[in-house]
C-alpha cells in the first residue's frame, strides 16, 4: 500500500529563491532546492462550477466532515467538497475558493476518480484541531488503482468543522530579531507545521558583494531543538547570490511533530571563493547562527 502523508524517515532541506530565476537541483531525498514554494494539493477532482459562498451542509465531528467531503469528491460535486476546506488554510496558502475547485476540475479532466474511502479514526490535538485518518482508493484514467493513507487536519470555524487544505495542521509567527554576520542576515519568520512535515519559514538578505554556500558538501546546514532532541538537516551545496534577497527560504523536517521546536541553529554558511563562485573559499571559515525560538503570544 503506498503511503501518503504520513512521517518519513529522512530530513528534507529546501530553500526557496526570490524572483524568477530559480534553480533546481532536486526534489527528492535529502537535497535542497532553490524555488519558489510551490501549494501543496491534497488527492484532487473535478467539477462544474459553484459561487464562492456555497456552503457546505451542516455536519456533526470531523469525522463525519471528511466522511462528506469524500463522498461530494466520488460524486464529483466539486463546489461543495471546496466548500468544505477552511478558510484559514486558504488564507495562509495565498488561495481563492475557486483555485481549489480549478483543481478538482482539472484532475476530473485528466481522469482522476475516488473510487472507495473509509474513515478510520481521529486524534484531538486540541478542542478545536483534530487530525483524521482514511484510507482511499483513486484511479486515474486506465492506470492500476492505487490505495493511499492520509491525514487530514480540521478546525472548527464558526461552529463548523472545516478541513484544511494542502496537509496543513497549524502554523506559528515568530517574534525573533534578524542577526548578521559577514553581512549576511537571517531572520526566522514562521513555524508551519503539516500532517506529513514541519517548515521553518525564515528571510536571507546577503548585503555583501561577496556570495556565499549553505551547506557545503553535505555538511550539517541546520539543527532544530525540541527541548533535548535534536534534528541534523544536511545541505549540499546552496548558492546565495550577492546583494540579494531571499524572503520565503525555508528548511524542512518530514514528519508529523506534536510540539513545537524550541530553537534553531542554521549553520554551515561560508563565503562563495571570488574567482569560483560556486564553491567555498577555501580559507574562510564557516559560521552558524542559532536562535531560540519566541513565539507570538497572539497566534497561541
């Protein structure tokens, strides 16, 4: 059975680029990669076209909610699954309403089908935050029908509860002052956690005329604390351009985490050698910054 967002083994470091001219290395594995932070989808559909005020009917517990999400999406009611993800995930994922049922339009056209679910069980992470789990079964056009696990986070909005979109659980801003060294500054931003990973979300300005490399060789690129446990995430090789900006670089950890980290070191950054850009200069060493994390009292 394949298995979908669900804890991995490995740690993933990604780091996303400002402006258009990014560049990727990979996407799998432990390898970062310089991009645009892409809207994760949940398993898609299709439809017709419903208005943006369409409500969902009223439904009793998260486990019911997903039990009638599933069945609008086997039904092919696309407007009134989209009605059923929440407003808060939409909002922090940059999304309209209707840019989730372009998306379940757009699988419904390439042969996407739900063809069986089941409802297994739910875990409270809070009285208004609740994670459920079903197995699904989808086919897309003449392909084998393939079977997934997944997770879903839902929240109560307005007495209601609403699934979140793109495996989101939850997020926290952060309250944290930018530190610089050899005029590189970073400035952690936010903690978003999801069903299937945690990110930290954080902002690059390099103000010098020099660039540098994150995570040289696979050396350790950063460390995340939770309390005594710590998480190594290794880099390879990540190129920060001189006298540019970086506003959404963020760092990676698979699986699902029931708390959040205390601190974080993101290390292993060195000066780009001038004749050699794209590799260190061999002469300088390199450095870290560590920051303990403050969250902002107002998103508890």
């Amino acid at each position: 059975m394949n298995r979908r967002l669900l804890p991995f083994l490995s740690f993933t470091l990604l780091v996303a680029a400002l402006l258009a001219c990014q560049m990727t290395k990979s996407a799998a594995g432990d390898e970062p990669v310089i991009t645009r932070d892409p809207a994760t989808l949940v398993p898609s559909t299709t439809a017709t076209s419903m208005p943006e005020e369409a409500e969902p009917p009223a439904i009793q517990g998260p486990d019911a909610t997903v039990t009638a999400y599933l069945e609008a999406l086997q039904q092919r009611r696309f407007e009134q699954a989209a009605a059923f993800i929440s407003d808060y995930s939409l909002s922090l994922l940059g999304l309209r309403r209707q840019d989730i049922i372009s998306h379940f339009e757009q699988q419904d056209f390439e042969g996407w089908r739900l063809l069986d679910y089941r409802v297994t069980e739910s875990q409270e992470l809070d009285e208004d935050l609740v994670l459920v789990h079903a197995l699904i079964k989808e086919q897309i056009g003449r392909d084998e029908p393939q079977n997934y696990d997944v997770w879903w986070a839902l929240r109560r909005e307005g007495g209601e509860w609403r699934i979140n979109w793109g495996a989101l659980v939850d997020d926290r801003p952060l309250d944290i002052e930018p530190q610089t060294i050899n005029d590189l500054t970073l400035q952690p931003l936010r903690i978003i956690r999801y069903a299937d990973r945690m990110r930290l979300l954080f902002r690059i300005e390099n103000n010098s005329d020099r660039g540098c490399i994150w995570g040289w060789a696979g050396e350790e690129a950063a460390a995340i604390h939770f309390g005594d446990q710590i998480v190594s995430v290794s880099g390879t090789s990540e190129d920060i351009a001189p006298q540019r900006v970086y506003p959404d670089a963020y760092v990676d950890i698979d699986g699902f985490r029931e708390t959040y980290p205390t601190a974080v070191d993101l290390t292993g950054w060195r000066q780009a050698d001038e004749r050699h850009p794209q590799v260190p200069d061999g002469w300088g060493d390199s450095w870290a910054y560590h920051f303990e994390l403050s969250y902002d009292e107002a998103s508890e």
